[in-house]
C-alpha cells in the first residue's frame, strides 16, 4: 500500500474514533438527563380554588429545579377514580406523589406503607385519620378552631345559633364538626348541623339552615367549598352572612375568613419535596401544620348584609376587600 494510500486510511480510522467517542459521549449525557429528571405525580381530591391554590405554590417553589416535572390529575372526591389514580402512579414507579385533601391520601398510604411511593400530602385537616404514616409526611392545613369562632362573635355579638354544612364521608370535615361542639357550647352558641353526601344536597342543606341560624361556617369542607357562590347567593338574600377558614373564598361573597394562606401551604410542601429530592428519608420528617394565618374581611359584603365590622377586626385583617359597589 503506498504512503498516500496509508496515510488516508489513518485519517478515516481517526474521524470513525472521533466521531464514535461523541456519539458515545452524547448518548451516555442523554441517559444521564435522562435519569436525572424526577416526576412528581399529584393527586387533588377535587377542583377548587384552594387546592388549585396549593398545587400552584408547591409547582412555584420547584419551579427553579429544571429535573422535576409534574403530572396532575383530580379524583373528583370519587374513591374508585383516586384508587385507579393511585394504583397508576405506584406502577408507574413514581418516586414521590404529593396528594392534595383527605381522601386520596388516605388511598395513597397503602402504597406508602408497601414502599412502593414515598407520599407527602397537603391540605389535610387531620393527618391522624391517614391510616398509615409510612414513608408519609406532609402539611396539615388546620388552624385552631377557637380563635375563628372569637371572630364571629365579634364581628356579630348577638351571635346565637351558627350553621355548618358538611360532607358527612369526609373524614376532615366530620372531625372539624367533633371539634366545634364543645367550643361553641362554652361559647353560648348552639351548633346546627346539616350533613350531606353530595353536592345536590346543599341546596336543601342551605334552605333548612337560613331559616333557623345566625350565620354559616363552612370550614374545610371540599363539597361545600365548590358551591360557595351558590351558598352565598341564598345566604345574602336574607341577610345571613357565610364564614370560612378558606381565605381564597372571601373574594366570592364571604364575609370573613381567618385561616391558612394555601398557597403558602403549597410552597411549604414544596420545601418537603426538595428536602426528599436531595436524599433526606421522608421517615425523618415530621408532619407540618400552617406556619401563620391570615384574617381577610369582605366589607362589599358587610355592606349588603348591613353589618358593621369592628374597627378592632379591621386593623388585624391582612387584606380587606371594599369595591365601593
């Protein structure tokens, strides 16, 4: 073989090595990118503005981490619809579910429990109802009970019978309920209580209540939230005013709120999230609950009501809604 001849079949053999070594290089980083990237699988037990509101901070709080994606889907409070949500992301090998609400975490714990997910749950009210807390933590979105009730008494004195609605198969809403009777009895107030199963029972709920109650509460109850503004609406024509913990319905017509920032609570279950993305054992973290509370007052809707809100109440309120309409 001639020199020239040798010579080329040496620069051909070079650039296939060259060439080989990139390949290589690039298919062994794609892998590892590919590797990289953690899939966080989110459950909410129903559409509303306030676990809209959660899912949004903890995606907020990871948004900086360009490894994490998110898949979001809503069991719509049904329980057959979350197992098949559940059993999809456990088979999906998903590292890390956050479920937003009581009922789909309480799902989820089974699978937590056989270690095939690691579960952080948000918005849930009473973490002991989760029948396991394996390979479980999260942030609770109770707030003490009694400080709110204070509230109602103040801004209405004369406060004498409250109503509460309630989805007498949501574990939260049926201990919030256990716990409010014993408050509201050292209080002086009776406690009027209308169970439901479903969102076509509110209208019936709100029509028994209006005419035997001073005002309604409404607290943590995910049927009744997605009817507010319904609720609202027949409430307000006789006058009677609608209280929340729920700080993201007082926009809709409520007249006050003292609870948790859900968004916050969102941000802080992203912080729990991170701390498991770097490696640290999900056992080692215990449950959280709301790091504040925030006071939010309707004065377009005092207006309608013709109620005058204390200027006690005003100054301690973090934002007051007036529209002058």
């Amino acid at each position: 073989m001639s020199k020239g001849k040798m010579t080329l079949v040496a620069s051909i053999v070079l650039c296939g090595v060259f060439c080989w070594g990139i390949f290589l290089k690039n298919k062994n980083a794609d892998r590892s990118e590919n590797k990289a990237i953690e899939v966080i699988s989110v459950c909410k037990v129903i559409e509303h503005e306030a676990l809209d509101s959660v899912v949004r901070g903890i995606q907020d709080y990871l948004s900086g981490n360009n490894n994490v994606k998110f898949e979001v889907d809503t069991c719509q409070s049904n329980q057959a619809l979350a197992s098949q949500i559940m059993s999809k992301f456990a088979n999906s090998k998903r590292n890390i579910v956050i479920t937003v609400g009581t009922m789909p975490t309480q799902i989820a714990a089974k699978y937590a429990e056989e270690k095939r997910i690691k579960l952080i749950f948000s918005s849930v009210t009473n973490p002991s109802t989760v029948p396991s807390l394996e390979n479980t933590t999260g942030v609770s979105n109770f707030v003490a009970l009694k400080p709110q009730i204070e509230l109602f008494k103040k801004i209405q004195p004369n406060l004498r019978k409250l109503g509460i609605i309630y989805n007498t198969g949501e574990a939260n809403s049926v201990d919030i309920v256990e716990q409010l009777r014993p408050i509201t009895q050292t209080m002086g107030i009776e406690l009027v209580e209308q169970g439901i199963q479903k969102a076509s029972d509110i209208p019936q709920a709100v029509n028994a209540l209006i005419q035997n109650v001073d005002a309604i509460f409404i607290s943590n109850d995910n049927t009744a939230l997605c009817a507010i503004p319904y609720i609202v609406d027949l409430c307000s024509k006789v006058k009677i005013p609608v209280y929340v913990s729920d700080t993201d319905q007082v926009e809709k017509g409520c007249l006050a709120a003292l609870g948790p920032n859900q968004y916050e609570i969102g941000k802080q279950t992203g912080t729990i999230a991170e701390r498991i993305l770097k490696g640290q054992d999900i056992n080692s973290i215990p449950i959280e609950y709301p790091s504040s509370t925030e006071l939010l007052i309707n004065l377009d809707t005092a207006k309608k009501l013709e109620i005058t809100i204390p200027e006690e109440v005003l100054r301690l309120a973090k934002k007051v809604i007036e529209t002058g309409k």
